[in-house]
C-alpha cells in the first residue's frame, strides 16, 4: 500500500525562507538511505531556535495557567560565556501540550489528505447531543490508543478490547510493538501507557521518542486589568429570579429574599480588577527545544509472525523517525499561535542537528513538512515491502450504550450550569 500526497497546503517558503531567515550552507541532505544509517548508528535529532513575540521584543505573553491560576515558573541553569548562571524562566509550552499540536498538525493533514496513517477512530455523528461532538480519533484522544473513549467503543458489535483487532493491543512491549505499528504508530512516537486496557496499571508502556517544549528565559511577571462598563447602568439592586430548567429569568418582587443579583444573567457593571497572579509576562526570549530520541526508537522490535529479523526493525524505526519529523514540521509551518495573546514568531530558521556517534561532528539540516513527508512515503513503501503491517484504512468503531448514556448525562449536567449559579 502506497501513500500518495492528494494535495498540498504548504507554507514553508513563507515561514522557513522569508527574510531575515537564511539558509546555512553545507547542509546535510536528509535523504531516505541517511535516516536508515540515523537509525542505526546516531544518539539524536535535535532542533532548537529562538522565538520572540510576534508584537516584538518586550511584548506581554501569557504562559498557560495552572491550579489556583498560577503559571510553572522555575530557575534553570544557563552556560553564558562559559559561566553558569541561573535564570527565572517560565514554561510556555509543555511537552504535552506540544505533542498534542503535533498530532493535531498531523490530523489537519490527514483530513486534508496530504497523508495516510493509520488511526482508529469514533464516530458519535449518530448520536443525538446537545452539542455534536463528531469523531474522535486516536491523533485525539488523550491517551491515544489506550484512551477510555476507545475502550468503550465498539468494533462491529463487540467491544473494541474484546474484538480480535483490540486484543493485539494486549500483548504489545518493546520486543512485540509491530500491533501498534499497524493500528496507531503515532502511540511509539509520542508515548503510551495502556493503563485504562485490561491489565490495568500493569498494561504496556512506552516512553516518548519525541519530547518538546518552549520556555520564556528572564521571566517578569505582570499584571492583567479587567472590567465591564454597562451601557444600560442596571444597579445591583434591581434583583432577577432566575428558572434553572432554562436558564431564563424574570424581575424579582422589591425585597425578595430569593433574588439575585444582574450579574448573575450578565447585566451590569463590574468593577475593574487587577489580577497579579495570571497577569502574563515578560521575557528576554524563548526558545523551542525538539528531540528525537534515535536510541528510543532502536529499543523497539518488530517481530512479524514470531520472526525477528533486523530489516524488521530498521524498517519500522526508519517510518517513526521520519513521522516525528513529519509531525514537527507540520505544527512548525502552522504557526506558533499558543494561545490567546502568546503568538510567537522565530528569530531564526529552524536548523535541525544531528547527534552522531559520540567524537564525530554535529551535522546540520533543514526540513520542510513537504520534505518530510516524502521521507515518510519512501520509509513506509519500505515497511510494507519487507512484510510489515501498516493499516492507512481508518478503522472505525461506534461508541457503547454506556459511553453514550454518560455523554448525554454530562451534556445536560453543562448546560444546566449556568441556570445554577456556575456550579
């Protein structure tokens, strides 16, 4: 089976090549025989450049929050002209949160039909929501394979752990990955614990080969303002009775004990506020920094009807490889839009490094996504000519009565809130 490109929404030549990025010469030319000779010999890819807020150097950014709205701040230490030195930096970007914008960049993709990877997805189209979800699909499912959504599916009528397809997943490890190979490679790339499966905690795991992260170095905390101006001036004292089973309201008599405030139903002023603990922040610069972990994915084998054989192996970690790449680069070319005011722009062209053989010299490359991608065509013609399964057929399952039942549930529980004073 062969992965062919449908159409392309490439944006490489605007973000990697316009000014003032320029390219570094005597690059090394990735090419499908170089990841192969990656995998059997090197320790590492790793990418690390420079962003700046897309308002400019000294623009306020806002980390992601944390409980009782604080950010992750820490000190780290920095080699500076040879001194170590620490600095108060702040997370902006965890490797969690980074390993889900990957796999949404490769999802984007896969809808777009620019490539084919196996998946297994749920489909609740069918089913009668106050909001529709659509389908999930393990690029989208917080544990991937191994997520509750999935396990409280259905594959042709039987549950998906309980079907011949899900039982695979009970005996993968790392001598026996070629079932995750076939139904969810992305799960070796980024990591899973099959946890929520049938041996429960003792369910196979495996540790990321790609982690990311972007973290804001010389960290200064700010302040956030907030108010609301009332065009009609409604007054505290004009109380609303409120009718929790639709969420609409009428006057409340003067003087009634059971009346609530305007604001309940979003009328009236709100005083202006300062918020110091969630106020956003200021930094020298962040930086993004992406590895690929060779070692990580050589760990993995890839047996094929009990058979161990090298070509096997090779096969298979030269398509994870090549789809970590395609999965960075994807997210790279989309933008860095992290969240509401945290646009980052880079400073430089991102330039990958590869770590060899311990004493030899760091070679340099750039990829773009339409590169990678045809790396990871070529690996997986390869996979599948040495035998390997690889599934780009979407394998679809419906979600269980009982999954059903609890999403409507939750579903009514949320829209109720609101009539209930934002329980």
């Amino acid at each position: 089976m062969k992965p062919g490109v449908v159409i392309s929404t490439d944006y490489s030549d605007f973000f990697f090549n316009s000014a003032p990025f320029e390219s570094i010469s005597n690059m090394t030319k990735l090419t499908a025989s170089k990841i192969t000779e990656i995998i059997t010999s090197s320790a590492a890819l790793r990418c690390r450049f420079t962003l700046q807020p897309a308002g400019g150097e000294g623009d306020k950014v806002f980390p992601p929050t944390y409980l009782d709205a604080k950010y992750a701040c820490e000190d780290r230490t920095v080699v500076v002209d040879g001194e170590a030195k620490s600095v108060p930096c702040v997370l902006l970007d965890s490797v969690q949160s980074q390993a889900n914008r990957m796999e949404d960049a490769l999802q984007d993709a896969l809808d777009y039909g620019k490539i084919q990877l196996p998946i297994v997805a749920v489909d609740f189209s069918d089913v009668t929501l106050i909001d529709p979800i659509g389908k999930i699909t393990s690029l989208q499912a917080p544990h991937r394979i191994a997520d509750a959504i999935l396990r409280d599916s259905e594959f042709q009528g039987v549950p998906f752990r309980k079907s011949e397809l899900g039982k695979q997943i009970d005996n993968v490890s790392i001598r026996n990955a070629t079932p995750l190979f076939s139904l969810c490679p992305t799960a070796l790339v980024f990591g899973v614990w099959d946890s929520t499966g049938p041996k429960g905690g003792l369910g196979a795991k495996f540790a990321r080969a790609l982690v990311s992260e972007i973290i804001g170095y010389d960290v200064k905390p700010g302040v956030k303002t907030g108010s609301r101006i009332d065009p009609l001036q409604i007054r505290a004292g004009a109380k609303v009775k409120i009718n929790k089973k639709d969420s609409t309201w009428t006057l409340a008599k003067a003087g009634a004990k059971d009346g609530k405030s305007p604001s309940e139903v979003n009328h009236g002023n709100i005083p202006p506020t300062i918020d110091s603990n969630a106020g956003g922040v200021t930094v020298s610069r962040a930086e993004q920094t992406t590895v690929i972990s060779v070692p990580a994915l050589r760990k993995l084998k890839f047996p094929i009807d009990g058979q161990y054989k090298v070509e096997y192996d090779h096969a298979a970690q030269a398509v994870l490889l090549s789809l970590g790449l395609v999965a960075v680069t994807l997210a790279a070319e989309s933008g860095q839009d992290l969240r509401s005011r945290c646009l980052l722009w880079p400073s430089e062209a991102p330039t990958w490094e590869l770590l060899g053989k311990p004493g030899t010299d760091t070679e340099k490359f750039e990829i773009s996504a339409d590169e990678a991608i045809s790396l990871y065509e070529a690996a997986v013609i390869s996979a599948v000519d040495v035998g390997l399964p690889y599934n780009t057929d979407p394998i679809e399952l419906t979600p269980g009565k009982q999954l059903v039942e609890l999403l409507q549930r939750s579903q009514e529980i949320a829209a109720s809130v609101g009539s209930e004073g934002n329980e």
